[in-house]
C-alpha cells in the first residue's frame, strides 16, 4: 500500500473514481449546495466563504466537501452510507471537524471553544 505522511493513499482508503461519482452526485443534489455547519450558524456558504463567513480568498479552497459524520475508518457499510455524509466547506473540514475527530475540541463549541448553546452561562453573560 501507498503511503503518505503515515497514511495509506486515499484511492486505497476508498476514495477512487467510484467515490468521485459519488461525491459529485451528492453535491449536485439542490440540497446540498451549502456547508451544513455553515448554514447552521445562519450563513449561506457554498465554499466561496470561509465558516467564518468572510470571504475565501484562497482558489484552491472554493468548493465543498462531502464528509463522513461518523469517521469510517475502513468500514465500507458506513463509507457508503449516505445519511452519513454532511457537506462541509474546507474550513469546517479541515479545521472544525478534524479537530472534533481528534478529541481537541469538544462537541458544541465553537472554533474558539465558546459553547454554541445561548442559555449556556457563558452565553447568558453570568460568568
């Protein structure tokens, strides 16, 4: 197997021309034109925004991304099951949601670890 930085290649991981297809079907669905974590947070990111919401400056970084929910980690069941694909713009994927996955961030939180919850303390102005 291919490696890269520890890593087997993607196409290796299952990320071929079969999940290419795939991936570009489930984008093209009117559904799913907006990063969900994005569109969550009130803004209408179809990867020309940074999660932020300012503008993407960066070209290599304008589009979105279909990320596994629960990561897969070879299990080919949950690889291709489509309820556990979310669109994600890059910055939700390579920052928010990586981050999550190696347990740095902790479920509802923002990217700066202020509690998403507006009745959380922290929220209400009590702390």
């Amino acid at each position: 197997m291919a490696e890269w930085q520890g890593r087997t290649a993607a196409s290796q991981r299952g990320y071929d021309h079969q999940w290419q297809k795939a991936r570009a079907a489930f984008l093209a669905l009117p559904e799913n034109q907006f990063c969900e974590r994005c569109k969550a947070k009130g803004i209408l990111n179809a990867g020309h925004l940074r999660m932020d919401g300012s503008p993407q400056t960066n070209p290599k970084r304008m589009h979105l991304v279909v990320n596994h929910r629960i990561a897969h980690k070879g299990d080919k069941q949950l690889f291709w099951d489509r309820l556990n694909w979310e669109v994600a713009c890059p910055d939700h994927h390579d920052i928010r949601i990586q981050q999550e996955e190696s347990g740095k961030v902790r479920s509802g939180t923002d990217i700066d670890g202020r509690p998403l919850d507006p009745a959380h303390p922290w929220n209400a102005g009590s702390v």
